[in-house]
C-alpha cells in the first residue's frame, strides 16, 4: 500500500479512497483522495465529490463548491471544459 502513496494515477487515488472510505474509515483521507480522483474529470467521481461537499462528508459543508460540480456534470458544460 505504501507505493499506492507515491504513485499519481487515478487507479492509485481510487484505491485510496475506496480504503480510506471502507477498511480503515477516515473521512478525510477518503475526501482527500476522492478530490485528486475528480482530477481525472470522471462525472462519477465529480458527482461522488459534490455530494462529499453537499453533505460535508470530510470537509465543511460547502454549497457554492457542490453548485460549481454540479455545473459541470450538466449536459451542456461537457463542451465548455477544459482538461
């Protein structure tokens, strides 16, 4: 588990997060990861962040960042993104 730390994929990042979330529950670790997996531009994780956010799960509740998710997950914003 020690190299899943170092490496920068999105495979490591779920990995994380699925251990932080269910094996050794600590909110804000999986918050933590769960973030640098949104990176990859998943709608799946993007929309998991923003319900973290809505609910504050690992995080201050914070509605203004679950509004800008959520923007980007509307049908219309996949051709304004940029990656």
């Amino acid at each position: 588990m020690e190299e899943m730390f170092h490496e920068q994929s999105r495979e490591a990042y779920q990995f994380l997060f699925r251990y932080y979330s269910n094996i050794e529950p600590n909110k804000k670790q999986a918050f933590h990861w769960l973030k640098k997996m949104s990176y990859y531009g998943i709608p799946q994780d993007i929309r998991k962040l923003a319900h973290f956010y809505n609910i504050g799960e690992g995080c201050e509740q914070d509605q203004i960042q679950f509004e800008k998710l959520r923007e980007l997950l509307t049908p219309n914003s996949y051709s304004k993104r940029k990656f």
